[in-house]
C-alpha cells in the first residue's frame, strides 16, 4: 500500500469510526505497509486515531509490536513526543503536514470547549526551507 495524504486522512476516518467493520478495514489495509518507509503516517494514525496500543497488536500485530517499540512505554502518546519520533525517523513531510492539521483540529475543540470561539483566532503554519530535505 502506498499512503498519500488523502488515504490516511480515509484511515483516519475509519479508525474513529464507531462501526467496527471500518475500523477492521483500516487496520487489514494497514498490515502490508512498509513501517520504516511510512511510520510518520502510522504515529498520526496511532495518535488521532483512538485505538490503545494494545487494540493495534490485536488488530495490526505486525504495525503495532513495531510501534510499541518506537514508543517505549510513553502511552498515551505526547503530541510533542509524537512530532518528535515523526521527524527523528525521517517521516515524510505529508506525515508533518497531517500531523500538524490533526493538532491544530484537536487544539480548536479544545479552546472552544473553554469558551475561545474558533472564528476569533487563526493559526497559520509554514514549513521554513531549512536546507535540509524531507521527502515527501
């Protein structure tokens, strides 16, 4: 399986899915893929997704040993520590971008939970050309 932004954010709809057929799909599609080349998508699935580490090595035995792992025992997984793994194993900037739209999302609920309606502020991200390369 090859992952680009629009598959995982589909992934992504299925894991939260309330109906258990989505979820099984998602996590049979996610058997075969390549864990070193995609794993910056597999931590924002594993983190936005709302499945336990425990459901993903039932559910996706291969993928889910291979990501407890990476995180050790840091369940549940930290944003920061999770941005952090992405870049440190060289994920792809797709992988960055739908981190950071997953984020901000999450970010949004929780302000106007508290009383910050979203139409009162705007966060803009860019990626900086540092001068290094991450694949896409």
């Amino acid at each position: 399986m090859i992952f680009n932004k629009e598959e995982t954010k589909n992934l992504m709809m299925m894991l939260k899915s309330e109906d258990k057929d989505n979820n099984i799909i998602a996590f049979e599609s996610l058997k075969n893929v390549d864990f070193n080349e995609y794993i910056g998508e597999l931590l924002v699935l594993f983190k936005f997704g709302g499945h336990s580490i425990d459901s993903w090595k039932q559910d996706c035995k291969k993928i889910g040993n291979k990501l407890e792992k990476l995180i050790l025992d840091q369940t549940p997984l930290s944003s920061p520590k999770t941005l952090s793994l992405i870049t440190q194993h060289k994920g792809s900037k797709a992988s960055v971008e739908l981190f950071m739209e997953f984020f901000i999302r999450d970010m949004s609920r929780m302000l106007e939970s508290i009383g910050y309606p979203t139409d009162k502020f705007e966060i803009d991200i860019k990626f900086k050309d540092d001068g290094q390369t991450t694949e896409s």
